[in-house]
C-alpha cells in the first residue's frame, strides 16, 4: 500500500517537474500518467500488483471533487446578475459538446467499419 | 468540563472537523446515490456540496477553514489522475482501435464547447472578462485556469464555470445519451471526459471501466486540444 502510494507520487513529481522544465501546457498529473502507463507497458506484472490501489481510488472519484465543488458557491455571486445567462449557456454548450462529440465518435467508428465492442 | 465554545474553538482550528465533514457528506450523497438506482441526477458530488456549503453558512466558516481540512482530499486529484493509467493500461488494445474516431471527436467536440458557450453567451449579451472566462469551461481546472488567464479571463470565474460544466455534463449524459440510443460505451465515456473533465470522468466510471477509461483518456487529450483551440476561436469574435 504504502510502496504502490510512492510510486504514484513519484509519477505525479516526475510529471509536475517535467512540465515545469519543459514550459508543456498540459497538468504535471497527465503526464504523471504517460510515464505510469509506459512503465506498465515495460512492466506488465506491476499493472496487477498496483491494480486495487489504483482501482480503490478511481472508483471515489467523486469524492475528490467535493473541496472544489465548495469552493465554487462561495465564488458563484461573482458572476453576478450574469448567473443566469451564463448558466444557461453552460447547460446548452455542455449538451450541444456531448451530442456532437459522441456522434463524430461513432460516425467514424462506423466508416472504418470497427465494430464496437 | 469543557463548555461547547472550547470545543468549538479547538475544532475549527483543527483540519479534523472538515476533512471528517467532507468525507461524511459524500458517504450520505453516495448512498443517496446508490439508493436511487445510480440516477445521473443524483449527483454525489452535487449532494455533498450543498450539505457542506449548507453548513458553512449555519457556522459562519469561511471557506479557508473548510479547505484547511478538504485540501487533503483534494491533493489526491493529482494521485488519482496517475492512476488512471492502470485502466488505460488493462483497456490498451481497444484504446488504440479507437485513435481515429477519438482523433475525429477531439476536433469536433473542443470546438463545439468553445464556438457554442462563446455563441449563446455572446448572443445573451455576455461581453469582455466574463466571456473569455467561459472559453475554456470544458477543460480540466488546473488547464482551464491557464488558459483564462492567457487570454485575458479571470482564473477564478473560469474555475467557477469549469465545475458547473463538470456537474452538468455529470448529470445530463446519461439520460441524453440513452435519448439518443448511443450504445458504444468507448463513445460515451470519450464525449463525455471530453467535455465535463473529471467529473464527467467520475461519472463514467460509476457506469463502468470502459466507459471511465474512455473519458480519462479525452480529459487528457482535451487540455492539449483547448489551449490549441482557443486562440483561435476567439479570432471569430
């Protein structure tokens, strides 16, 4: 437990230093996720030992959200008699990014007759 | 024996109260959660929220004090997004069937998010900082920020706007993708990881692994994918 949680964050310095270094535009955690993927690539036996550590973590995702999710309703008056607009196009744009995201997916999927699985 | 203001004294001077708190106030949204059958609508992270903010608010804690406790649980935002590569790594081959549809939607929908939040705000009247706040909402927070910032947004309203997207696209891709009869779960998962970020991550991964490692996959991409597409967007306006 204590060495899986290591590794992990080692992954996250070596991701967060690299896009410093290298001024990427990406978070320090994605590319902390690139290096952990490539090392299970190279390592496939690590993949089922970290497997439930990682796995018991994903699976409370959610959770993570929460500190944030506070910290926006204290902020919210700061869009002031904008609210409701912005809300709306909030709505809107999500539902129209979705529609339109999933349909470019399995349009493509379809031409290049891959079958979905 | 001590009376109550000590006590209080003590606990809101302590990181325990909050981080207790906040952990509590998912387990009840998370149960609500389950009890409905996994409703999109019943939203734990949405339930957990307004508890929380309910109870600052009957306490007078500023925010501060409350993230003194949560920001443990916030660091592992980080821990988790590593982690995420255990299921792009259990799911690798069928990943990398789908580059091109994934390569397909990665234009469409960053494009769609920002042209269309840009569109409808525009045409309510919307001008200036808080407009160029809302270009980024679909991307990662930590990103999103950036990117506001580059552009002459506010950080802070973007952050705002990056959370109600998540929440949003949490709680209407269910129901919407089942209206529109799209069964391809490796599609769901990627539009909505691709718009909603890690809370739309969150969500698909209570619906099931490929779904959540699909949408892990189109967050990442779509940091990349928005800093590149804002600029130039934005020239439209």
């Amino acid at each position: 437990m204590i060495g899986h949680l290591t590794v992990i964050l080692g992954f996250q310095l070596l991701g967060e230093v690299s896009v410093r270094a290298l001024g990427l535009p990406i978070p320090g955690p994605v590319l902390g996720m690139v290096y952990f993927l490539l090392l299970l690539i190279l390592r496939p036996s690590f993949a089922n030992a970290i497997k439930s550590t990682a796995q018991g973590l994903l699976a409370h995702l959610s959770l993570l959200f929460v500190p944030a999710g506070v910290g926006v309703v204290g902020h919210i008056q700061t869009l002031g008699s904008d609210v409701g607009v912005i809300l709306i196009s909030i709505i809107l744009s999500t539902i129209a990014a979705i529609v339109a995201s999933v349909y470019a997916f399995t349009l493509t999927a379809k031409l290049m007759g891959g079958a979905d699985d | 024996m001590t009376d109550f203001q000590d006590i209080w004294t003590y606990l809101s001077s302590e990181p325990l109260l909050w981080l207790t708190a906040t952990l509590a106030a998912y387990i009840v949204g998370d149960s609500l959660f389950r009890a409905s059958g996994k409703k999109a609508v019943v939203n734990p992270v949405l339930i957990a929220v307004t508890l929380l903010a309910g109870a600052l608010m009957l306490t007078s804690t500023p925010y501060e004090t409350y993230f003194d406790g949560a920001k443990f649980v916030h660091f592992m935002l980080g821990p988790a997004t590593v982690c995420l590569a255990v299921p792009l790594y259990l799911n690798l081959q069928k990943v990398g069937k789908s580059i091109i549809p994934m390569l397909v939607a990665l234009i469409v929908g960053p494009l769609t998010a920002v042209g269309t939040a840009l569109g409808i705000a525009y045409a309510f009247g919307i001008r200036g900082e808080v407009l160029l706040s809302l270009a980024p909402k679909s991307v990662t927070a930590p990103v999103a920020m950036g990117i506001s910032e580059s552009i002459g947004g506010s950080p802070t309203l973007t952050a705002v706007m990056v959370i109600l997207t998540g929440i949003t696209g949490a709680i209407v891709c269910t129901p919407l993708l089942n209206a529109l009869k799209i069964t391809d779960y490796r599609a769901r998962g990627f539009a909505v990881g691709l718009t909603s970020h890690g809370i739309g991550t969150a969500r698909a991964f209570q619906v099931n692994e490929t779904a959540g490692t699909f949408a892990g996959v189109g967050m990442g991409a779509n940091a990349l994918a928005t800093a590149i597409l804002v600029p130039l967007v934005l020239t439209l306006f």
